[in-house]
C-alpha cells in the first residue's frame, strides 16, 4: 500500500504507531493533527445535498452517502499520526440495526427503537438480509473501491454488550430484567458478543490495510476497536462488574488493541473494573456535556491513576492543554495519544516541535 494519496508519510506514520502501541519510544505523544486542506488532491464531483438530509448516518439515499464517502478525507491535511479514514456507519449502535432495531433519524444522529416485548421469545441473529446489513456492506464496498491508494475504511460504530441489549429491549426495562430476570440478561449478552464478533471477523478482513492495521478513531497494527458502555452510567459498580466485565474481558481478549470509550462522570465509579482489564489498551475520555473538557486538570488525578496502571490514554488538547499535559505528566506523558486541530501548517510544526522531547 506504501503511502496515501490524503496521507504522504502514511508508511512513517504506520511505523511510529506500531512502535508507540508496542510501548516503544517516538519522542513524543503520537498526535493525530490535522489542518485545513492546503491543496487538492484529486477532481471530485458535486452534488446537492437532498431535501430533508438531517444526518450523516442517513440511509435514505445511497448515492448521496457514497457522495459523501468521496469527500470524506478532502477536507483537511493529515499530519503526524493523523490518518484519513472513511466509515460506512449508520447509527451511534450499527449492531443492533443489523440485530432487528429500526433506525429512527434525527438531526445529527440515528436512534435504535427498540422491539423486544416478550424476553422469552427474544432472538439475536445477525440479519444478513436485513436492509442497514446489506447497505453498510454496499457502501462498504464502495468505499473500499473508491478509498483503494487514497484512505482507509474504518469500522462502523458497531457498539456491544448492554448499550445494544438497551437498544433492542429499552432503557428501563432491561434496567427492570437486571433485577427480575438476570440470567436471561447474561445470556442475552453472550448472544451480542457471538454476533460482534461475526460481523466484526469479517469487516476485519475486508478494511484491513496491507500490515494488518485497522482503525477506529485510531490507527492500530492489527485488530483495533472503540468499546464502551454508556449505560454504565445508570448501574452501580457491581452491577457493572457482573453484567459488563464478562463482556469486556471476552472482547478484549479478542482484540489486538482497543481503546475504551468511557463516557460521563456517572460512570467514573467503573475506574477500577477497567484498569484490571490486562488486555484494555487505552482510555479514552468524555466527560459529558457541561464539563470541563477531557484535558482538563479536574481529570488529572483519574489521568494519573490510568497511566499508572499501565493504560494508554486518548484524548483532545488544544496546544495550551497539550503544554500543561507534557509539564504534569512528564515521562507519561508519551503514553497521551493527543487529537488535535491546528489552523495553519506553521501551527502544526509548532505543536510537533512543543510536544517533542
């Protein structure tokens, strides 16, 4: 594959990021920075957006999602450990579409209606003549034809474990069945994981660039993947170790790298059942609307509690954050993954030359 029409140094970017996930030393934090574009790479068409177009997970129009796919990576410049990568995602919860929910469109996102009633009639297949199964898959296949030498294909945001159980049956009543039928719970998440993993075998061997490497929201030298439990944020620590971590440790245990999306200071009560995941590679942090940002020095003691327990984190800085990271965390601070933004190309060596040793 060698390098990338959006990405030159794609090949030096792959080997820094092989050498930082493996606990080798770049100098640095690796960064995925990126600018605005500064020049055009390829002639691209045009099309109107359609009328009542309201998300970006719409699939209301095929052409237009693949329009889209085109110019997905033509916006911006991607430096350092930045790699240009499209998706043929449709929903926040992709699995549970393929799973039987319906997508419900609205501005910016797709929620899933849930549609089990009866518990006991409940099945979990995956729905290969399912309409969201074989679109994601034809634009799959688009957007590895048309990405072929010029960007990556990243995993839809498949989601697992109880935010999929919630999305199929409903927040409050799985909430009641965590209660009243656990068992079917626990084996209703066995079921979700063997469906994961069916869809996401062969998503792998299809995105997989030519090292092996696959992305989500990352850059990894193998079988990467985003998990997270937003519905941690409703249950208790060891409602969450009973239910959540038999899902984690199977799913970590599966993955080459993976990186945990752990959303809300509700769910900050989770801490250590996530730092005892030998095989969780990284943290990545939100903490939710209203708070102060990921880098924030509010989150900095769970900051050093995670790289202490030997955790890779993930998170957004602008250069004033990233400077007060590097001066907090020291040594530590090269096991940072930073995403970042800079508006001109001076202002992105000036990000590289700060971060450096």
């Amino acid at each position: 594959m060698a390098n990338l029409l959006y990405k030159d140094d794609f090949d030096a970017a792959r080997d820094r990021l092989k050498t930082w996930w493996d606990g080798g030393d770049i100098g640095r934090p690796p960064i995925q920075l990126s600018t605005p574009v500064q020049r055009k790479r390829e002639d691209l068409p045009t099309m109107e957006r359609p009328e009542g177009w309201i998300t970006g997970y719409s699939t209301s129009n095929f052409d237009f999602r693949v329009y889209c796919i085109r110019h997905g990576c033509a916006w911006a410049e991607y430096l350092a450990e930045a790699v240009p990568a499209v998706s043929a995602d449709l929903a926040p919860n992709t699995l549970a579409l393929f799973l039987g929910c319906r997508g419900v469109e609205a501005p910016d996102t797709v929620w899933c209606e849930p549609f089990i009633d009866d518990p006991a009639k409940a099945t979990f297949v995956v729905k290969r003549d399912n309409f969201y199964y074989d679109f994601c898959w034809r634009l799959s296949r688009e957007a590895l034809r048309l990405g072929k030498g010029k960007f990556l294909v990243c995993y839809p945001d498949l989601i697992e474990g109880l935010d999929t159980l919630a999305a199929m049956r409903g927040t409050e009543p799985l909430l009641m069945d965590m209660m009243e039928r656990p068992e079917w719970v626990h084996a209703s998440l066995r079921r979700i994981t063997d469906c994961y993993f069916e869809v996401y075998d062969e998503m792998y061997e299809a995105y997989k660039d030519d090292r092996g490497g696959s992305v989500f929201w990352a850059w990894a030298p193998g079988r990467m993947a985003k998990l997270q439990c937003d519905f941690s944020a409703m249950i208790s620590a060891d409602m969450f170790g009973e239910f959540m971590m038999p899902v984690l440790r199977e799913m970590t245990g599966k993955l080459d790298y993976c990186m945990y999306h752990w959303d809300g200071v509700n769910a900050t009560q989770h801490h250590d059942h996530l730092l005892s995941l030998p095989r969780l590679t990284m943290l990545q942090w939100t903490p939710g609307a209203g708070q102060p940002g990921p880098s924030d020095r509010t989150w900095w003691p769970m900051h050093h509690k995670s790289l202490d327990a030997g955790k890779k984190l993930i998170l957004g800085a602008d250069k004033s954050e990233m400077l007060a990271l590097k001066k907090e965390f020291g040594k530590q601070f090269k096991n940072i993954m930073l995403n970042m933004w800079a508006e001109t190309p001076q202002q992105a060596e000036e990000i590289l030359k700060l971060a450096s040793d």
